[in-house]
C-alpha cells in the first residue's frame, strides 16, 4: 500500500529505506513506476466505438466505389452489345436485300432472287425423264469345285499328326 502522504511512490519506507540513497526513486529494477490501475472507461469505449464506426464507413465506402465501378462497366458493355445488335440487323437486311434482288453481273450472267432459283431448280428437275440409276452390275463370284483327294492327278496331302493318334499295330 502506499502512503498517502508519499506524493513520489516510495512506498512508506523513508528516503533511505532500500539503501539507495536520499533521491527517492523506486530504481531497485531499473523500472518506470506502475501505471493507475483506475483506468478511465469512458474514453476507451468512445474510441473504440469511433474506430468500430470508422472500420464499417471505410468499407461501406470502397464496396459502394467498386459496386459503382462496376456498373459504369457494365453500361459500357451493355450499349456496345446493344450497337452490335443493331450492326447485326442491319448486316440481316442487307443480305435479306442481296438475296431478293434481279442483278446483272456482266457478261451474260444475271443475278436472281433465291426463291425464283429454287423454283426453277424444281422445274427443271421435274422436267427430266425418269432414268432410275441402275446399279454396276455384279460379277459372279467363282468358286473352284471341291478336289477329291482320291481322283488321279492330285496330290494328296498327309494329315496332321496329333499326340491322340492311335497306335500302329504291332507297337508295344
């Protein structure tokens, strides 16, 4: 305990009470003196709530910078997407155009519309006689006919022996 009429924490011992002399410091560890234990709550609750408040406005501020961020993005690729698609409906117009189209091309060729070319493909397809395709015709396949191994003039061809063969007479 110390001594409350001890303004410098010599702990009740005197100027001398540990054999350091008269300067009344407690030096016997090379220490500073210990801190009040009675620490102030109010101002640690107040900045750590500030800094808790800080944490979540830092936050919410990048996210909403990014979430901006990305949707300046997507607008972009949104109205280029969006101007292709009126590029593609165009391009469709055009060949719809070119396909439905009489053109002369010069030199005795004429350019017609797609639908007017297949009608006349039909016509001129129907138009022709009926020549069913007849298949190549089919060579016969030769087959030899059997050999009679007894007939004069073949050779006959000895059977393969086998380890079942039965036994010659008169062996053992």
């Amino acid at each position: 305990m110390r001594d409350p009429h001890d303004a410098h924490g010599h702990g009740g011992h005197g100027h001398d009470g540990h054999g350091h002399g008269g300067h009344g410091h407690d030096e016997h560890n090379g220490l500073p003196p210990p801190e009040p234990e009675n620490v102030a709550i109010g101002p640690v609750l107040i900045w750590g709530g500030m800094s808790f408040l800080f944490v979540l406005v830092s936050i919410a501020l990048v996210g909403s910078y990014f979430w901006y961020e990305r949707e300046i993005e997507v607008t972009k690729k949104v109205s280029q997407y969006g101007s292709n698609i009126e590029k593609v409906r165009l391009l469709h117009a055009q060949e719809a155009q070119h396909l439905n189209e009489y053109k002369n091309l010069g030199e005795g060729h004429y350019q017609i519309p797609v639908s007017r070319a297949m009608e006349l493909v039909i016509q001129d397809y129907q138009a022709r006689p009926i020549n069913p395709v007849q298949p190549p015709p089919v060579q016969p396949l030769i087959v030899p006919p059997p050999v009679d191994p007894n007939a004069p003039g073949t050779l006959a061809v000895p059977a393969p022996a086998t380890d079942a063969a039965p036994d010659a007479p008169g062996t053992p």
